[in-house]
C-alpha cells in the first residue's frame, strides 16, 4: 500500500514467518490488507505501536475469516527529488535553500516567523504535489515569487531582484510595476 503525502511514500510491509511482501490491492474508499494465510481482505488491526525508534508503526492483525494473526510494518520512504539548477546541473532538492532564500527576503519585514514557515511549508507542499522526480529551479523560484507575493510586497521584489538577477533600474521598475496593477 502506498500513498503520496507530502512527498512521502508510506509503504506498509507484511511480514510473515520471515518473508516480506507488499500488498498492491486498494479499495476505491480506503486501503486494506489481505491475510498472508487465506488471501482474503477481511483483517482487523489489534494492536498498533511505533517500532524502530519511532520511525516506523507496528501493526498486529487478525484475519477474520482464517482466526490467524500477522504483523505489518508502515515505514516513511522519502521520494528522492532532483533540481534541475539553471547551468543544467542537478542537485538533490534540499529545503533549506528554499529557506535561506525566504529569510534573506523577509528579513527586517514585520512578518511573524509562523507565517513565513507556514509559507515555506505550502511551497514545498506544492512542489512536491507536482509529483515530478526532476523539477527546474524555475518552477521552484516562480513558486516561490508567488508565495512571496501574497505574503509582502517588499520581501517579493528582494527576492525577484535577485532570482531574476536585475541587471539595470529598468528591469526593477518593470517588476514594480507588475506589482502595482
């Protein structure tokens, strides 16, 4: 069973008398899981707990149409993201780079520090909803601009000049500009 959550995969494994495997059935309501015994879908969870230094949830099930038990194991698996930076080389997506821009921008800006960090998390939930393995530092930057947009006119034109790399006061006025129609 997988799902995709913010960039995440939680991929539930089985485990029976050592052997492994990954239930591909879904429900078109909700998820379950089949029996390893009797291949049937009628389970229950009895007991849930974390496991692996709570990196990971314990299940125990029963079957009820076979009366026997099974464990499952739901572990986070990170969906790896490449950026595609703008001389075509690749990095792996590393959020705090979408911070440290942000702050840069909002810095000495009377925005409380919560806001600034829920907006951070809707960029990178935007991002990731694009489901994309390899996204373009483009598409990261006009998301980025958008966001900022919203949130403080001055933070928005900081971070343009230097996303858009202003070369003379032209193109500064031209973005000022947009921001006033």
């Amino acid at each position: 069973m997988i799902d995709s959550i913010r960039g995440f995969r939680y991929t539930q494994i089985m485990k029976n008398h050592g052997r492994e495997y990954f239930p591909a059935d879904k429900e078109k309501e909700g998820s379950f899981v089949k029996c390893p015994f009797c291949n049937k879908d009628n389970t229950h969870v009895v007991d849930s707990r974390p496991a692996d230094d709570n990196c990971a949830i314990r299940r125990r099930r029963l079957c009820d149409d076979c009366g026997r038990r099974f464990t499952t194991y739901e572990k986070v698996e990170t969906i790896p993201m490449t950026v595609i930076k703008k001389d075509q080389t690749r990095q792996e997506y590393d959020r705090s780079k979408i911070e440290a821009g942000v702050m840069r921008a909002c810095y000495k800006r009377p925005l409380p520090i919560d806001e600034i960090r829920e907006m951070i998390d809707r960029i990178e939930l935007e991002i990731f909803n694009l489901e994309e393995k390899e996204i373009s530092s483009n598409v990261i930057g006009e998301i980025v601009m958008d966001k900022l947009k919203e949130l403080d006119a001055v933070a928005y034109v900081r971070f343009a000049s230097v996303y858009r790399e202003f070369r003379d006061i032209n193109t500064f006025m031209d973005e000022l500009k947009k921001i006033l129609e």
